[in-house]
C-alpha cells in the first residue's frame, strides 16, 4: 500500500462503476457516510476476471472492503450493464 496513490482519471470507466457502487451502498444502507468518506481515498485499478481491484491508503480500509461491506453485488450488476 502507497501512501502517495495517484490521482484517479474521473473518466475511466472503473470509476465511474466504482463511485456509482458507493452510491448505491449509501443509498440503500449498505454503508453510511463516514464509510463512504474513506473508500473515496481508495481507488479502483483494474478488473481482472471477476475481480475489482482497488488500492486502499491503509490497513483499516482494506480489511473494511474484504470483510466488512459487500459491495460484490453492486459492482458486478454496473460492470455487466456498462
């Protein structure tokens, strides 16, 4: 993990799925705000067969996403629909 992660392109369309599964978790109360404000540090990288791949700032975040908010659903449905 990097702490000087670059800044992501807001056009690619790994981040758009990305932000667009944080707004579905926000809205449907998978996550709260205060969680969704860390995971905007986070970045997506690559999708890489079934897997997203997402460059978190720290250790706290990553065991978040791997064991504590499951955004799969969400993540697979935009990936197929785009």
């Amino acid at each position: 993990m990097s702490e000087n992660l670059p800044e992501p392109d807001s056009q690619t369309p790994l981040v758009t799925v990305w932000n667009q599964a944080l707004d579905q978790a926000v809205t449907s109360g998978t996550i709260d705000p205060q969680q969704r404000t860390l995971l905007n540090l986070s970045q997506p990288i690559a999708l890489v067969g079934e897997t997203f791949l997402v460059a978190v700032p720290n250790e706290f975040t990553r065991v978040m996403l791997e064991h504590g908010i499951p955004l799969e659903a969400g993540i697979a449905e935009l990936s197929l629909s785009g």
